[in-house]
C-alpha cells in the first residue's frame, strides 16, 4: 500500500487530482477528519475496566455547528497543503484514488494508517450530526484488536504504531474523551486554535517521528 500511495499522489487517479511533489516522498503522513459518529465503547471486550470514560466521538459541545463538511474538509486540505509545503508526502483519503467499489472508505482508512509514518485526526468542533468519522473508528478499532489492548485501560499496551499518532483538536472538543483516547491508545493529544496553529502542531510531530526514524528507536518505514 505505501508504494501505491506514492505513486498515486502525483498523479490525477479516478477521482483525486494530482499534487504537487514533495522533498520527503517516503515520508508519508495521512490526515484525517470527522465526518460520522462511531462508538469505541462498542468495541471494548464485555469485562474491559476503563477508569476513564472511553469516548463515543459522538458526542461533542453543544455551541457546535460552525462547521459545516465542506469547512472541515477545506481545514483538513489546508492542514495538508501547509504540511506539503514543509516537505512533508501528507495525504487524504481521496487524493489516494481507490475507489470504494475496490475497497470501501474503513478498510482503506485502516491501510493508509498502517502505510503511513504518521496519522493525524483534526478533531475540528462539529455538530452531532456529524461526530468523528468511521474512518477514524476503524484505525482506533484496528488498534483495539491487538492483544495488548484486550483489558483494562490501565494495563493496556498499545502497539508502536500508536507513537505516530495525533490527536490535533479545537479547545471546546470534550477534554474527558480526549482523555480517554491518550490514556487507552497512548496517542498524542494536542489543541489548536486555528489552521495556521493546527499546522504548526502536526509539522512538530511530523519533525519529531521523522527524528525518531532517523536517530530514535522507531524504525523507518522506507
């Protein structure tokens, strides 16, 4: 999948439109949004004893609604753009252009994360009607069904793969499903206040796995 992720970006596949081409090529960083609701606690085994409240992504501050889903994907492919424009190979799912009779939108949502380097959520302040999207439901259930996450939250050991994961919300998202998603996954929770901040926070985490291959302990996925 990370060859074929590669290659499509650069070029007009179905219906994606090419991007521009980027210094890191190899360094591939999936951008993802909320869209529809998903239920976590549905996916935790019967006697799982979460201390803290596992979040459904469902349910979000009630001053919500300034966004509407043309805003959120416009904030995602400013968010992308900006991190293009450090040098960063950032993507969404549908620049990627597999189309969903090939492979529908979770299952290529849990194969983007595992080809990626990083896997950023922008959790943007949205209305209930639209929650966190399946796709990011799916990479959290992926996470879920390794054994180390079978059990309670405060036993849980999440995969490597969960360190190249973000968490990039607005200040209003609920802080204990926030909570729940760092204490659970492991993954890195951080706030931003507009699109200009949200991209400084993802290109310091993009910079900070990119040293991690370079002279840390993850491996290179090039």
């Amino acid at each position: 999948m990370r060859d074929r992720i590669i290659d499509n970006l650069p070029q007009a596949v179905g219906d994606s439109d090419a991007l521009p081409p980027v210094r890191r090529e190899h360094f591939l960083v999936y951008v993802m949004g909320p869209y529809r609701t998903f239920d976590v606690d549905a996916l935790l085994p019967p006697d799982a004893d979460v201390e803290i409240d596992v979040p459904s992504f469902a349910t979000w501050n009630e001053a919500s609604g300034e966004y509407a889903e043309d805003e959120v994907l416009r904030l995602l492919q400013e968010t992308r753009d900006c991190l293009r424009d450090r040098g960063f190979n950032a993507f969404l799912a549908i620049d990627v252009g597999i189309s969903l009779e090939e492979m529908d939108a979770a299952t290529q949502s849990i194969a983007f994360a595992r080809a990626s380097n990083v896997t950023i959520f922008i959790a943007a302040e949205v209305g209930d009607n639209l929650g966190v999207g399946i796709e990011i439901g799916s990479v959290l259930e992926d996470l879920l069904s390794s054994d180390g996450m079978r059990g309670p939250a405060a036993e849980a050991t999440p995969p490597e793969r969960t360190r190249r994961m973000m968490v990039a919300t607005e200040p209003s998202v609920r802080s204990a499903m926030l909570g729940s998603v760092h204490a659970r996954w492991d993954a890195s929770v951080r706030t931003f206040t507009d699109t200009v901040d949200c991209c400084r926070l993802c290109a310091q985490f993009c910079t900070h796995i990119q040293n991690e291959e370079l002279y840390g302990s993850l491996d290179r996925l090039d």
